[in-house]
C-alpha cells in the first residue's frame, strides 16, 4: 500500500531558527538544508520520469502504486517548499539552489532519453531510500534535526519513501530497462550527488557568518564527519544498487514501516494532527 497522506505543515515552520540542528550544529543544519533544497524540483522529475510510462504498466497493483508514489511525491514537494520558503527568510541560498537545480532537470528532461531518465529517478529512490531507513531505524540521527518540525517533515518524508522505495524500480523492470543502463547510471549520480551537496554546502556556509566565528565550524565539522549520515556503512547500503539483480526489497523494512505508521500516524500518531486527509490513492 502506498497511501497519499494530505499533511499541513507549513504553519510550523514559522518559527524555525537558522541553525535548527541539535544544538544549533552548522554542518547539520546546511546539509538538512541543502538536501531540502533539492527535493521540491527532484520530485518533480521522480513524478515526470515516472508517469511518462505508466499507461505502459499492465500489472494493476503496479498502476495503484504509480498512483500512490505520484501522490506522495507530490506532498513532499509542496511541504518542502514551504520549509525552503523558510530557510530563504533565515539566510540560506535555497531559493538559488532550487532555480539550479529545476534548470539542470529541465536540460536533462530535453536531452536524455525518456528511459535514462526512468533509470535516474530509480537510482535516486534508492538514495533517499537509504536514507529515510537510517532515519527511521538510528534515534542519534532523528535528534540530529532537533527543531521538532523539521524533524516532523523528515520523518513524514522517510516513512513515505521506505513505502514507495520500489515503486520506480518496478517500473523501469516492468517497461524493459535494462540493468546496464541502470548500474552505470546509479555509479555516476553517486559521485553527482556528492559533487553537488559539497558545492551547496559550501557556497551556503560561505554566506553564513557563524562560519566565520572562531572555532564553531571545526567543532562542526569534528561532529558532521562521524555522523551515521556519512558515514562508511551509509556508502556501502548505497552501493547495494549496483549488484547485478538487486532489488529494493531486498532490504526488507516492512516492520520498520509498520511501526512509524503507527508512531506517526496511527490513533495516538504524533503528527496525527498535522494530517488533513489520508486515503490509499487510485488515481492520480
């Protein structure tokens, strides 16, 4: 089941400071920035690349899936947008960011095949896949968000994608992508994405002034690099992809899932208040 939960959570992010990470760390609070920076305009190419084959999907549960991920994908672009709305009024460069990267997607939704595109937004799925389970799975990371509603929009973000991780995957198999394609594309968007959140961070952290105060960003950083976020097993999960018939599934978070519906948004949910609607998609 992939279900399109309608969350509000705009209002919450009114107060949010600049530094919002546990103990208003730099590094933390630029890299959860700069991750969110990328999502509204990434989850529109996931939903493009995506829907470009759908009529091509025979499997009926397959297409009630396609449906739930375009849903879910669609909230998380329209919450993360907001929370970038935030960030712009506190002095971080996500405004830019987006631009940035909205254009290189629009360059790449003209040039690249329609199939390359499919086989980039499975790789990326596997990507935040990776990351919504150590989320979901590590109590030191959740802490790391600190201010309660990023760490809301985090958490609602990671439950979604650990329940659609396979959605993209199954339908780059069920239209005929082939694993080649699939592998090199994941080798090359791993080294992009680290090419491009080190550049964010960078030019974001060069336009902060605590950047410059004595001693604060090598105290950042000391904790940044022993962060499970960046850490060697984080990499290695990452390289999973590239084994010849990998599946998404293979990790198997079903239970992991089940637990944060429940914590979330079952009957006494945390952010059962912040849902407006919940029902399980058909048609998006």
């Amino acid at each position: 089941m992939v279900p399109t939960r309608r969350v509000a959570l705009e209002q919450s992010f009114h107060d949010v400071p600049r530094h919002f990470a546990a103990g208003g760390d730099l590094l933390h609070s630029h890299f959860a920035a700069a991750l969110s920076a990328l999502f509204p305009d990434g989850e529109d190419f996931f939903v493009r690349s995506v829907r470009r084959y759908r009529d091509k999907v025979t499997d009926p549960d397959l297409k009630r899936q396609v449906a739930g991920f375009i849903g879910q994908e669609a909230m998380h672009g329209r919450e993360h947008r907001a929370f970038n709305a935030r960030l712009a009024e506190v002095g971080f460069p996500t405004k830019l960011f987006g631009r940035l990267t909205k254009r290189a997607l629009a360059l790449r939704d003209r040039l690249a095949p329609p199939i390359s595109n499919l086989a980039a937004t499975a790789a990326l799925e596997h990507f935040t896949a990776t990351m919504a389970e150590l989320l979901l799975e590590n109590e030191e990371v959740q802490a790391l968000f600190g201010n309660q509603p990023v760490k809301d929009l985090f958490m609602w973000h990671a439950l979604e994608e650990s329940e659609h991780k396979a959605v993209a995957f199954d339908v780059y198999r069920a239209v005929g992508g082939g694993e080649r394609l699939r592998v090199v594309t994941m080798k090359m968007l791993r080294i992009g994405f680290v090419v491009v959140m080190t550049l964010q961070m960078a030019c974001s952290l060069l336009a902060d002034r605590d950047t410059y105060r004595r001693g604060v960003l090598l105290r950042s950083w000391r904790s940044f690099r022993r962060s499970p976020l960046v850490s060697r097993e984080t990499w290695s999960k990452l390289r999973e992809y590239d084994r010849r018939g990998f599946h998404p599934d293979d990790r198997d978070t079903t239970a992991l899932v089940e637990h944060w519906r429940e914590e979330l948004f079952g009957e006494h949910g945390s952010m059962r208040s912040k849902l407006a609607g919940s029902t399980t998609s058909t048609a998006a």
